[in-house]
C-alpha cells in the first residue's frame, strides 16, 4: 500500500500533502423489547486526499482506489495553487515507517454472528425480567478498521482498530409515571471484553425503577458531589472543547481566557488527555496526521497548562503538536478533537467528601447539556439527597448550570476514585460524529452549583 500511495502523491507542486485510506467491517444488532429491531454488517472502503500550499487546504474523499487517484491529486495541486495565500503553516515530522497491529485474538470478525446476537438478547432479557419494565432497548456494535496513511514527507503509519460495545435502556412505569435509565459499555478490545456485565444491566433496571419513586429536585444553590461519569462528561464538554486550538486559534478572547498559566482551580486539580491509554476507545498510536500519540495536560495544579493541536493550529500558536487531529471516516479530514479526556484523581475517599455535606446533592451521570463557550448546561440522569453526610433519597429532573472557569475555582475537594468511562456513542463536532472517546473523574465536590429543578 505504501508505494502506491507515494505514488499518487509524489512530486505534486504544494507545500505538503497526505493520503489516507480505511477499510472497515462492523456489526451492529438492536433488541427493541421483545423484537429484533435491527441486524446489519457492513463493510466500507475510501480514503481522504489532503494538499496543503501557502496557508490553504484543499480536500477530496474518494471511495475508488486506484491510479485515477494521480489524477485526482493533481487536480487538488492546481486547486490549491490558484487560491491567495494565507497566514499559517505545518509543523513538519520527519520521514518515519511504523506498522501498528491489534491482537488477533480481539478480532471481532472471528466471533459468530449467533454469539453476538445471543448476547445482547440476553442482556436485553434481564431488563424484561422485571416488571415494571415496559420497554427496553439493547444494541451491540463491533468494528475492525485498518487505515493506511501517507504523507509527501515520506511518512508512512499503518494502523489496525478495533472496538466492542453495547448500551442497554430500559423504561419503567407506574400508571402516567414513566421514566428511563440507560448505561452504555464499550473498550478496544474484542468480544470478550463484553462479557460478564450482568451486574451493569441489572442497575439499569433498577434505577429505572427506582425512578418511579423519585421526587424532581428543589431548584436552588447547593454544595454537589458531582460521580466520576458526569465529572468526566464535564471535564470533556465544559473545559475539553475550549482547549481544543482550532477555537483558541480563530478567537481573541478564548486566547486570553485559555492563557498557559492562568490559575482556574486549587492546586489538587489536574485535567489530562491522553490517547495512549490501554484498551479505551479513544486510544490510539497515531492520530489522522501521523503525529504520535502522547499525554497532554489541560490543567496542571489549577493553572492552564497545554492545549491540544493539529499541525496547524500548533503552528499558529508557536506550540508542540499533541497528536489531536483525528477524523471519524475518510469521508472527513482530520480536525482537532479529544482522546481519553479525564481528571486526575487526589486523595479524599468518598465517604471523607461526604461527610462535611450538611445540605447538598450527590449527581450521577449525564442525559446530555449543551456549552456556549465558558457557560454550560448539563442534565443529570439521577441524583441524591446528601443530609448530615449521607445520601438519603433519590431526585430526579436535576440540571446543573454555571460559568465553567467559576464551577472550576469552586471545586473544593478531589476523590481518589479515578473511573473511566467509554461507550457505543461518541463525540460531535463539526458535523463528524460519534468520535470515539473517553472520559473520566473521580468523585468530586463543588461548592455554589446552581442545580434547577421544581
């Protein structure tokens, strides 16, 4: 593959250029209550052609590979060269081979299709084993992608994906009282990896039903424990995206707001991302623009301390790569997005953060939100009571809202409980969704949350 992607390549009049292709095979199977809603495998071959000259970029995605590529790729040559030149330039890599393989044994290729099929509609089955369970919905989805890539600097990275997961919901009811809870489970590892999660399935059901019970929360100000899920969905949506450089870059008063060595938060809080951790499904060796794949942090000690990059972005700002350009198909060019983006764990236990709560909420998960910039939005899926330093009863309809720099400061104590978190969904932006990635926190306590509610 390599030779024939130097080929198509080689010799264009432009500053740069790079050459991706991707095969990929997935499988997906949904259980819709009693029924098989959904059962398809599919198979995908393209590729994405990138020329770089004076400041511009011109893109192409193909599906047909094969020498009508050469034309193509002089075709963007001259593209390129008749736009006026802009400011801005690459960070260049020097010439380099690597070859990148997932363990065979993870191939979910290998596993019969009946097995895949068997165990979601087992999982499915233990959300319908309870009564007050009135709809569910289980999916399971697997991918194998190779993707093959070349660069004019005579760099070439060929690397082998693979992802397993499933998410499961279920929808409890008690006359016109209908609530719902889901949980989703995914790595890159094979199909065994999916196994064994009986216990995760059995929860979904019973907070769904728990739900039934639960009372929407008073709206007000309270000191939060906010769960390691929601913890990592707030580190990714409300401070991830605003460290990610194509918006820096493009933006005066982001720029300032997101000052390398602007203090946020206490000493304790440290915010990472970093795609290099075993088996989660934002990891990865290389990103889409052959750059390695390396731990950046975003917060160091309560002060910004990096920010994330492309090869263009990194040199606008006058920064190091971090090995951020990522694209979800060949059908897009890479952009700046996250990894695995977590908050590194202190040392308070959660009973030590519960116990200074006379009057608070302990919040678990995400049902979605939305972030303008440094405001944010996020919808929990439960939470708790906490009362003189313990959870009592269950609430529900809680949002949580404040201003992402201010909730930061007001972080008060960081748990020793890091749990990461990846799933069949992903990241949006862009119009390029779902990324795969992961996020991350331990329990954390916040003072001043704005929660609304009843």
């Amino acid at each position: 593959m390599k030779a024939f992607l130097k080929e198509v390549i080689d010799g264009l009049a432009v500053d740069y250029a790079d050459i991706r292709v991707e095969e990929s095979e997935t499988t997906r199977i949904v259980v819709r209550g009693q029924e098989l809603d959904d059962l398809g495998q599919s198979f995908e071959r393209g590729g994405c052609l990138r020329v770089f000259y004076r400041g511009n970029w011109v893109v192409a995605s193909f599906n047909v590979i094969d020498e009508s590529l050469k034309e193509l790729a002089d075709d963007l040559a001259i593209q390129v060269n008749e736009l006026p030149a802009r400011e801005g330039g690459l960070v260049s890599l020097p010439a380099f081979e690597q070859v990148v393989r997932a363990p065979k044994n993870e191939d979910p290729r290998l596993v019969p299709l009946a097995a895949k099929q068997q165990l979601i509609k087992n999982y499915n089955q233990i959300l319908l084993n309870h009564e007050q369970i009135v709809s569910t919905v289980a999916a399971y989805q697997d991918s194998h992608k190779t993707v093959y890539w070349y660069s004019s600097e005579n760099r070439y990275i060929e690397q082998e994906f693979v992802r397993s997961g499933f998410s499961c919901q279920a929808i409890a009811r008690d006359g016109a009282n209908i609530q719902s809870y889901g949980e989703s489970f995914g790595r890159a590892k094979g199909f065994e990896s999916l196994k064994g999660k009986e216990e995760l399935v059995e929860r979904v059901a019973k907070i769904a039903i728990d739900l039934l019970k639960a009372e929407p929360v008073t709206a007000g100000k309270y000191t939060v424990i906010v769960d390691p899920l929601l913890g990592g969905i707030f580190a990714h949506e409300a401070f991830g995206h605003l460290s990610e450089a194509d918006h820096i870059a493009e933006n005066e008063r982001l720029k300032q707001l997101m000052r390398i060595g602007t203090r946020y938060g206490v000493e304790q809080l440290t915010i990472v991302d970093d795609p290099t951790l075993p088996d989660e499904v934002g990891s990865y060796r290389y990103d889409d623009e052959g750059v390695p794949a390396q731990r950046t942090e975003l917060i160091a000690e309560g002060r910004i301390a990096g920010h994330l990059h492309s090869r263009h972005t990194a040199y606008l700002m006058g920064e190091a790569v971090t090995g951020n350009a990522r694209a979800i198909s060949y059908r897009f060019p890479p952009i700046v997005r996250m990894s695995n983006t977590y908050i590194v764990p202190g040392e308070k236990r959660l009973e030590d953060l519960l116990a200074d709560v006379q009057d608070g909420l302990y919040v678990v998960g995400s049902r979605g939100g939305m972030t303008e910039l440094e405001t944010f939005t996020f919808s929990s899926q439960y939470a708790y009571r906490i009362e003189n330093g313990k959870r009592t009863k269950m609430v529900r309809d809680v949002t949580l809202a404040g201003n992402v720099f201010e909730t930061l400061k007001n972080i008060e104590a960081i748990g020793n409980d890091l749990s990461i978190h990846g799933g069949l969904g992903g990241c949006g932006k862009n119009g390029q969704s779902p990324l795969p990635v992961t996020t991350g926190a331990p329990h954390i306590r916040i003072r001043n949350v704005v929660v609304g509610g009843r």
